[in-house]
C-alpha cells in the first residue's frame, strides 16, 4: 500500500517591521523579486505565500506577513480582556473575532490569523538591534497561539550584530532553539542549519525538511557544475578566436585587434548572463549599482591594460612568455597577441609541439594575412574573473540589493600550468570556436577540451 504524503508544512514568517521577513523570504525561494522591499516601515501590508519543492513535491509553504507594529498596547488588551493561562488560542481567536480590535490593530490581527493557520512560525530578527520590550511584548503575544517558533537572527554577518545578548533574552523566554541566517550574506549550510533547526520542533516533519536540504544541496552542485562548464565554453570560444587581417596595413591591424577584442569581450558578457540567469538573478536588478557589475555588464573592460598587466606579472605570462619565440604587441595593446611569434611562445610554454606552425604562417604570409588572436594574460584574466564572479553569486542573498563584489580569483601554479597547456591547444583549432564557427560546438574534440577545462578549474590538475 502506497504510502500517502503529507501536507505542505504550513510556516508563518513574523517578527516586527523591519527585520528582514520578505528578504528572508526572498533568499530562501531564490527569487530576487518576491514580496516588496523597502528601508520604509510597514512595507508588507498583506499575506503573501510562497512554496518550496523537494523535486516536484511541494514540502514547505512560507507565508510573508506584515510587521507587527503596536505589540505593547496590543499585549495591554489582552491582558485587559483577561482570560485562563492555558486557553491562549481561544483568547486570540477572541481578538480576531472584535471589529474594533481587528480596525485597531489590524496589521497584528493578521498576523495572528496567519500563525494559527499555520503550523510554525519563523520569528525573525535584526541582530542588530538591542533587545527591547517590544520584542519581548511580541513574542508573548505570537506564544498565545500556541504554535513552535523559531526565532531567526537576521544579519549575522554585521559586525555589530547582538547575536549573544539576542540568544540569552531568547532562552529567558524558553526558546532555545534559535537560528543564524543572513539573508545578505548566503551560506547554504547556514540554510540547512535553519530547517535542522526547525525539524528540532517539529519531529514529525523532519523527514521532509531533510527532503528539502537534500533538495537544495543537489540543486546548489549542479548550479556549480553547469557554472563551472559556462567558464570552459567562454574560455575555449576565447581562445580559438581569431581575427585575419592584413599584415602589410597597420590601419586593418589595429582595427582588426579591436574588432577582436570587441567579439571576446561580447562572448565573455554572454557568460556573465548564463551565470546571472543560472543563479537566478536578474541582470535588470543591477541597474543602479556601481562597480564591477552595472545593468548585468561588467564595467570595466576586460582587456583593461593595467589589470592584464598585473595578471601577466602575477601568472608569468604575456609579452615575456612568447618573447624568445617572436614579437609581440605589448599588454597596453588590450593583452591580444599579433602572429604566430606570441602563439609559438603559447604553446611552447605549455609544453606543445609548434611543428604545425610554419606551414601555417607560410601560408598566411604568402597571402599578405596575420592572425590575431588573444595571449596567456588575458585568457587567464577572463578564467580568474568568471571564477571570482560564481563565487560571488554562490554567497550572495537574494535579498542583496548591493554591488557585485567580484574580482580577480586567484589562480594557483599547477591550474596555471594547466589552463595555459589546454588553451594553447584551444588556439591552434580555432574552428573549435563559436566565434570563428557556427558549427563548432559539434567539432570532435571540443566537448573532450571543455571536459578538461571544468576539471582545471575545479583544481583537478593531473593528468
């Protein structure tokens, strides 16, 4: 006999105005756009609910509820209205049932309606602010309802957070059980730690909030991976990428070297789309925001001469790598290399055989061409920028309404090695390219290439 499934635990998210109810709410759909956020008192006036799937079963119902606002001379009604001390539903329900208690206190009265519709409530707070009366006066009136709370400090990753005076007031009133979760600055084992948390007062349910880490834990390593894989793709395009111009017309060279900057800078802006997408963040949301990403676009350019010039000094690589090979144009030129001297130097460097390349120049030079294509410098700046930006995104609350904090990652030697030995084999197929060919994504060999990349970059370096 088939077992049958349970309802949709029920969880009321309260607490006073303020405290990060919809960011909370926010960060744990994964959805930037949820409820409204605002600095303004009492910006959420009505219920809003919002489900979170373990598959395609829904497990959790979070409701969004407005701030409470007037708990002390709500707790003096109650305490006027009087009432047994084991009876706290009923007196409630009482309030619930007064028209002129409900006009008077009206965002409280829902509230409470909620929470004893539900099975639970999250209490969130700002942990930084003092423990006040109100809150205490709050928490005294939500216990009527005779439903678990789990209190939920907000914003923990402040420095001025009151985290210890917060979990000794909370144990005063018997909840010891409490949460740390910043809806700012995402951890997903502070999220898993919050629903352990939860299954603590609810062991009945526990199953299927372990569904829901499980669920969340598999969704956050393929988001890794398929992140992981969009670098690869960017890097592999980047590399084979080339620009044919004239080598007798300084004019076509330099605009060909533009061009060409132009085209990767595009490919590399389409993977900070992928990856905004992928972790669910809208481009749209960035618009406002200064440096390094405005409007979903990085602000900077990435051939930026200073930034390739510090990453040549930092990774060994640039001008200096292909010097010995043949000339090249210096960093300031956008860190794009001119000819096969750079390439040769490329591939040399790591560790490839160069017999393929005089054939291949002799061509070109008979044909009056030379090839363009981008250097060790700005290939590495592009990996470690895209690697700065995933971890970026992996860390950051969907309630996050500041700047992108992304730089430059940092690459270790053996994943330099690495990367510069696999994308000196990516230059020499440029038809392994989407920018060089709309068929490239089925050339054999380019998927095994990318393969490799994703292990380089996960730091799995050996052969």
């Amino acid at each position: 006999m088939a077992t049958r499934r349970t309802a949709p635990l029920q969880v009321a998210v309260v607490g006073h105005t303020n405290t990060g109810k919809t960011s909370l709410l926010r960060t744990l759909t994964r959805d930037a756009r949820f409820g409204q956020v605002a600095p303004t008192a009492a910006t959420t006036r009505q219920v809003e609910g919002a489900a979170l799937a373990a598959g395609e079963r829904v497990v959790v119902e979070l409701y969004d509820t407005p701030g409470l606002e007037d708990a002390g001379a709500l707790f003096d009604a109650l305490e006027a209205a009087g009432g047994g001390r084991h009876d706290g539903p009923d007196r409630i329900r009482a309030l619930l049932d007064d028209a002129d208690a409900r006009r008077r206190f009206d965002q409280e009265c829902r509230v409470l309606e909620q929470l004893l519709a539900s099975d639970c409530a999250l209490y969130v707070i700002d942990a930084r602010e003092p423990v006040l009366g109100k809150y205490q006066d709050e928490l005294a009136i939500l216990a009527l309802c005779a439903r678990p709370i789990l209190p939920v400090l907000n914003f923990v990753a402040a420095g001025d957070h009151r985290a210890v005076e917060w979990r000794n007031a909370l144990s005063r009133v018997n909840l010891h059980a409490v949460a740390e979760f910043d809806t700012v600055a995402f951890a997903l084992e502070a999220e898993a730690g919050l629903w352990n948390k939860l299954a603590t007062l609810l062991d009945r349910r526990g199953r299927d909030l372990e569904l829901l880490i499980d669920d969340r834990r598999e969704r956050a390593a393929w988001q890794h991976a398929a992140a992981r894989r969009a670098i690869a793709e960017l890097l592999v395009d980047a590399a084979g990428a080339e620009q044919k111009v004239r080598s007798d017309d300084p004019a076509a060279r330099s605009a060909g070297l533009d061009l060409l900057k132009k085209r990767i800078a595009a490919r590399e802006q389409r993977c900070v789309d992928e990856l905004l997408s992928l972790y669910r963040f809208d481009a749209a949301s960035y618009a406002a925001l200064d440096l390094p990403l405005t409007d979903g676009r990085w602000a900077a350019s990435p051939f930026d001469p200073a930034l390739l010039a510090d990453t040549a000094r930092q990774t060994g690589t640039g001008a200096g790598a292909g010097a010995a090979a043949g000339a090249a144009f210096d960093l300031a030129t956008g860190g794009l290399s001119l000819g096969a001297g750079t390439l040769a130097g490329a591939l040399i460097g790591g560790g490839v055989g160069a017999a393929w390349l005089p054939g291949r120049s002799l061509i070109d030079k008979a044909r009056g061409q030379l090839r363009l294509q981008a250097d060790d410098a700005a290939m590495l700046h592009l990996a470690g920028r895209q690697r700065a930006l995933i971890a970026a995104l992996e860390q950051r609350g969907h309630a996050s309404t500041a700047p992108v904090e992304a730089g430059l990652a940092e690459l270790d030697p053996p994943r330099i090695a690495a990367l510069r030995g696999l994308l000196a084999r990516a230059r020499i197929r440029p038809d392994h390219s989407t920018l060089n060919a709309p068929d490239a994504e089925e050339k054999t060999g380019r998927a095994r290439r990318i393969d490799r990349l994703v292990e380089i970059l996960e730091g799995r370096t050996g052969d």
